[in-house]
C-alpha cells in the first residue's frame, strides 16, 4: 500500500467501509457541485437591500470559508461523508425576519447566530441531541429520510423550471420547450440511464454531462444555458463582517424578540440536522445494528463548531447539508469526501467565476436522482402499522407541500403522538419524545 493510502486508510478506514480514495474524492466533488449553489444564493439572500443588506463579496468568503471549515472537521473528526454550509431556509429567516425584528442590524442577528451555536455546542457535550436523534422511532426516522429525497427532488425540478409557481392550484409544469428546461430534462434521462447500466459514478457523469452540453448550447446562442465564465480568478475581497457579531449583543439583548429569535435558529439547525443525518447515513453503513447512528455526538459537535464559525466569519446558520446525499449516492462512505468537499469550497474563493457553469438547471439531475434513491428507504417502513403509516405520511407530505424539513419532522412527531395515544400505547413512547411534541406544539402556536 501507498504511503499516501495508508495515511487516509489510518485516518478514514476506507477498507472497512468498502470505499477508496478515487470513489471517495469522486464523491467529495460530486457533493461540492450540488452545494456549490450557495456560494452565490447566500450573499445574494444575506445582500438583499430588502433584506440584511451585508456586503456581497464579505458574505461570500464567509460562505467559502465556514463551508469549508466546517465539512473539514466533520469530515476528519467525525468521519462522515456529510459537507456542511450555510443553511437554505434558515439564511432566508436570518436575512428578512430576524434582522427586521432585531431593528434591522445584521451585526445584531449574527450574535443571535452565535449564541445558537454556542447551545448547540452544549447540548452536544451533554449528549442531549445524541439522545433525541436515537430516540425517533425507526419508522419515523426511515420516513424522514424518504421525505427529505422527496423534498431535494422537488428543489431540484423547481430550480430547473419544471416545476413553478401556478396561482390556481400552487404548482404545475413548466415550459417544457424552454431551453433550461429541455438541458434539465435530458440531463434527468442521461443520469437515470447510466444509473439502470450501473455506472457507480452515474450522478457526477450525468452532472458534468450536463454541464457540457450546457455550455455548448450556450456557445451556440441559446439564453438561458451555463456559459464559460469571462474570468477564472478573482481576488477582490473585503471582509469588514469577520467578528462583527461582537458589536451587536447590546442590540441583541435590548430587543424582546431575541429569545424567540435564537430559538428559531436552535429549532431550524437542530432537526434540520438530525433529518440529514438520519436519511444521509440510512444510504450508508453509519446505523449500527440498534438502528443508532455511529459517531453520531461527534457529528453534532462538528454542526455545532460550524455554526459557531460561521456567525464570526460572517454569515447565517452553517449546517450539515442534505445535497451531501448526491456524493453518498456516487459511493462515498468516509469523512474524506466531506474533506474533499471542504478543501473545494477553499478553492472556490480564487476561482468563483468558474461556478458560473454549474447553475440550477446543470445540479437539477443530480438532485432528482438523489431523491429516487432517498425514496427506496419507503419500502421499509412498516405500513401495515397504522401508527408507522400516518406519521411518516404525514411528515413525508408536511415536508413537501410546507418546503420545510423542520416543520415536516414536526408534524410527524405530533401526528405519532396522537395516534400512539389513540391506539393505547402511550406508554411505549419514550419521555424525550413526549417533550419533544410539546416544543412543536409551541413552535406552531408561536410561529
């Protein structure tokens, strides 16, 4: 054995997890690509001047920075093939919501992001979150992670335009003669078909495919498809919003609005997380023989150390992130694909005009993809068990229809305390649970 394999076998046990170096970095760049949206829809979002109004360039190398911190740790310290960044959702609440009710000062909602993290940091010591996670029933926790391949399928379509917006009925198909839509769809069916010959890397060859094809239509004058970028490296950056949380505790504790608004971030990362957790490792071998995620504490610590990380350098809620399914599904299995994942997100801070290729329509496949895979974890599920049954429907359709994870795994919860009740088994349900359906009970009335 190599000197350079031996080192990542010690580090990732890759033999163990029938993986290699090739798969693994294949699967760290797959993962990279899905995520690398964020490096421009968080400092778009966090930007707005209807918004936080943070400055673009600063919220960017944030963005790189805390992405890249953060899957680094998670990937050497908990050895999961999980990336992290600032999270979807929660980066929209920060930046429309939480900065309004905080008087509009973002230095004051980085503080709120702050102090979530510092609590995540503490629950984790005290193995509270590790306890809560093992406590979801299994069924419930299977329908969780088909809901959120539900739920990735459903950004992907959307953000290829083959799902919009319809006033009349919510949703409906979009211009399949559109240009994007027509690269989305083709990109859809060349994934599905190299996936049906078992090509192990499927989802990265039908992504780049792609991508290509992108690129030459755009070549050829089609609006609307991924075009080369006008420059590969860029250096101009400020970064006035490193530390600047600082300044706003004063504003922070002076505002009657700042518990709930820590508490949204706490409520958002937490089950965000634990949603991502359980669906990302019920495709791999992390869930031991009780159903319980392995090394699980550890990777809530590294959720935690990221969003505590993030809030200094500069940006929302860092967390663990559920596009980490597509490097999954290329054959990850160890913390190396998240480090690949985080040493690409450093890389990205030079070479950000190149990610001009990899727009919504060129990840869309992969997403889709992704979702299919997710999904198969339904034929699992006890459905003649009405209880089984009903939560994980309703979670599963909560979690669509709301476009919220968090509100999707609440109102699972909520739904399998009621019925569990009904069916005089209430108590078989564990008291972390019971607790838990209160939170969401609380959550919905003060939402």
């Amino acid at each position: 054995m190599r000197k350079g394999n031996y080192m990542f076998e010690k580090l990732f046990k890759l033999s163990s997890k029938g993986t290699t170096v090739k798969v693994e970095i294949l699967a760290g760049l797959t993962t990279f690509l899905t995520m690398a949206y964020i490096l421009a829809v968080n400092p778009g979002l966090l930007s707005s001047e209807f918004g936080a109004g943070m400055p673009f360039q600063s919220v960017f190398l944030a963005t790189a920075l805390s992405s890249a911190l953060a899957s680094i740790i998670m990937g050497l310290y908990a050895n999961y093939p999980i990336a992290l960044a600032p999270g979807m959702g929660v980066n929209a609440f920060f930046s429309f919501t939480a900065v309004n009710m905080l008087g509009g000062s973002w230095q004051a909602g980085l503080a709120a992001v702050f102090i979530s993290g510092i609590l995540f940091l503490v629950i984790s010591m005290t193995g509270i979150r590790k306890m809560v996670i093992n406590a979801i029933p299994k069924n419930l926790k299977l329908a969780i992670g088909a809901g959120i391949g539900f739920f990735i399928a459903f950004i992907g379509l959307q953000n290829a335009g083959i799902v919009v917006n319809n006033d009349v009925v919510l949703v409906g198909l979009g211009d399949l003669t559109a240009p994007t839509v027509l690269l989305a769809v083709f990109g859809i069916l060349v994934t599905f078909a190299l996936l049906a010959r078992k090509v192990s890397a499927g989802v990265f060859y039908g992504l780049v495919i792609t991508a290509v094809v992108g690129v030459i239509a755009g070549l050829a004058g089609v609006e609307g498809m991924p075009a080369l970028p006008t420059a590969i490296v860029s250096f101009n950056f400020d970064m006035p919003t490193f530390g600047a949380f600082a300044g706003g505790f004063g504003e922070l504790f002076a505002s009657p609005s700042a518990i709930l608004i820590i508490f949204t971030f706490l409520f958002i990362d937490f089950f965000d997380t634990a949603g991502t957790l359980v669906a990302v490792a019920g495709k791999t071998n992390l869930i031991d023989e009780n159903g319980e995620l392995e090394n699980v504490d550890k990777a809530l610590m590294s959720d935690a150390i990221g969003t505590v990380a993030g809030a200094i350098l500069g940006t929302s809620t860092v967390t663990s992130y559920i596009e980490s399914a597509a490097g999954v599904g290329v054959g990850g299995r160890t913390g190396l694909t998240a480090v690949t994942t985080g040493v690409l997100f450093i890389l990205s801070i030079v070479f950000f005009p190149v990610l001009a290729v990899i727009n919504g329509t060129v990840t869309a496949p992969a997403l889709v993809v992704v979702g299919v895979l997710m999904a198969q974890q339904l034929g699992n599920i006890d459905w003649e068990d009405f209880v089984a049954a009903t939560s994980g429907f309703v979670a599963i359709i909560t979690m669509i229809l709301a476009y919220s994870i968090a509100d999707g795994i609440a109102t699972g919860f909520i739904t399998y305390g009621v019925v569990m009740i009904a069916s005089g088994k209430a108590k078989e349900v564990k008291p972390v649970i019971w607790v838990l359906i209160a939170v969401f009970i609380a959550h919905f009335i003060l939402k």
